[in-house]
C-alpha cells in the first residue's frame, strides 16, 4: 500500500480529484466524528449529518482553503461552524434535558462485573449529554480541549478566539459541568 501524504492529497483535490478529497477526509473521519458526537450531545443522527454536510462543504470550498492554518483545523472549523447552522434550525440546543439522557443510568444498581464496561459506555454518554447542555462557547471548547485533548493553541485556532479567551471558556466550562455532574450524581 503507498502512502500519500496531505500536501500531495490536497494538491490532487484542489485539481478537482474526489478520490484524493476522500482520502484526505478520511485521514480526519475519526477525529471529526469523535468532536462533532460530542458537541451533539452524543446524538450520532446529527453527528453524521453535521459530517456529511461538513465533507461536502469542504469539498465545495477547498478552494477558499488557503493553508494559514493546518488543514485539519480548517476541517474542525467546518464541522464547528456546520452545528452552529443546525442549531439555528433547530432553535435549541441538542440534549439540553440532561435527565433524559441518564434515564438508562438512573433505574440501574450497582453493577457486576460483566456490567462494568457497558455502564462506563453509558456515563461517557451521561458526560456528552451535560456537556451539550452547557453554552455552545463552553460546549466547543471544553470538548477541543478536554474531550479531543486537542492542544490549547490549536484550539483557539480551530475556534478563531485568543488564546486566553479559549482558557477562560475551558475553565467556566469545566466548573459548569462540574456543577451539572453533581446535580446528576445518582447517574453516576
């Protein structure tokens, strides 16, 4: 198998080659996925359509990319900026009924052994769905920087804010969730 490398796969599809676009989204699928189910809230439906629309975006846009920033951050910005439109549709934001999403959670007992993995599946699902609940500034950054571990200085990048701002966000996001895992404790 040849590796091709992102310089060579954007040149290719900035050309108009879609396989070289597909290949170069995909080098990023896992990432973006992993961010875009996490600002949603967990909610994979509009995960996926959140991506889909941000893949064809980016595909229709390439052209504006202009390599200032690295091509993965230009990405992270279309996927940011593609669940600021589907709020606006909606007109609210995703999960904010944090009780709904620990339903699952809240009728359970103490779990054996074999129970253990799926309930800690169940709480990361717990955690996205408070985090969706938080303000949308908070929500992108504290999933950049805590969720995605992505570094501080990428994240102010990928979010188009300085870089104390980020630091601000991260922190009022952490003690907001903070404050909503506690009030939902018997979730966990």
């Amino acid at each position: 198998m040849r590796v091709v490398d992102e310089a060579t796969l954007l040149k290719k599809a900035r050309e108009g080659d879609v396989a070289a676009f597909e290949a170069l989204f995909r080098m990023h699928h896992v990432k973006l996925r992993s961010f875009a189910l996490s600002i949603c809230g967990g909610d994979r439906s509009l995960a996926d359509d959140i991506l889909q629309e941000a893949a064809l975006n980016a595909f229709l846009y390439l052209s504006g990319f202009r390599g200032e920033s690295s091509f993965s951050s230009w990405l992270w910005r279309i996927v940011k900026n593609e669940f600021l439109k589907q709020l606006k549709r909606a007109e609210e934001l995703p999960g904010s009924d944090a009780e709904q999403a620990g339903d699952a959670l809240s009728a359970r007992e103490t779990p054996n052994e074999p129970e253990r993995e799926l309930l800690a599946r169940e709480r990361i699902d717990v955690v996205r769905a408070l985090v969706a609940c938080l303000p949308v500034s908070y929500i992108e950054a504290v999933t950049l920087v805590d969720l995605q571990e992505v570094a501080y200085e990428e994240a102010a990048e990928i979010l188009g804010i300085p870089l104390n701002t980020l630091r601000v966000r991260v922190l009022r996001g952490r003690r907001r969730l903070a404050k909503l895992i506690t009030e939902q404790r018997e979730l966990f």
